[in-house]
C-alpha cells in the first residue's frame, strides 16, 4: 500500500507563504500521478495543483486557476516527494490540503479527486486577513 504523509501546513497572515511537503512511500513514485486538492469547511473538496507524468521523463505542471501564478508543484523523486510552494496566500486559501497519487492519470482528469488512489490525511493551512 502507498501511504502519503503531508506536512508544512500552519498560520500565516495573508501575503504570507508556506511550502506544503508531501512524502510517499513506495518504489514507483517517479511513473505515478501526484496531485494537491484542499477543502474548507462546508465546502466541496477541489482541485489545486498536478504533476503528471507521461513517459520518457516527462512531468506536466497543472493547476486551477484560483491559485496559478501563486502557487508552484515540483516534485524530488530521489527524496519520493512533492511540494506544493505557497506564495502570495489569501484567506481564502484556508482550507485542509490534501495529497494524492495515482500510477494512472490522463491528460483530461487530472483534476477529479474520484481518479486518485491514494490519498494522505491532510495538513491545515489558515491564512488570517
């Protein structure tokens, strides 16, 4: 089973930044799908930021446009890890971030939280105005 464990969540005042991590075990994390989503309380889980992998090396940044130009996925496959860089945040960032992965994600769902297998437990970001 793959376990990811998140961590770089807390306070910060807005104009602030963090830098989420996320760590996966495993010894394929280099060919799988990882992928960020957050969910603020009563609200739909949502789609934030991608890195998709399509062969030979590849990786494919996306993100939504709620956070594009703010926010910046990259990945250290020496490490198994995922980051997900803040900048700039907004209260309306506060949100539980999740990471997620998955050995298969096409170039049209990357963004649909039902296609990942594998999901972390969260960290809390709040961002106070």
């Amino acid at each position: 089973q793959v376990q990811l464990v998140e961590s770089g969540g807390g306070l910060v005042q807005a104009g602030g930044s963090l830098r989420l991590s996320c760590t996966a075990s495993g010894r394929s994390f280099y060919s799988y799908a990882m992928g960020w989503f957050r969910q603020a309380p009563g609200k739909e889980r949502e789609f934030v930021a991608a890195m998709r992998w399509s062969g030979g090396g590849v990786y494919y940044a996306e993100y939504a446009d709620s956070v594009k130009g703010r926010f910046t996925i990259s990945r250290d496959n020496a490490k198994n890890t995922v980051y997900l860089r803040m900048n700039n945040l907004k209260p309306e960032d506060t949100a539980v971030y999740y990471c997620a992965a998955d050995p298969a994600v096409s170039s049209s769902d990357y963004d649909l939280a039902r296609v990942y297998d594998y999901w972390g437990q969260g960290t809390q970001v709040t961002v106070s105005s």
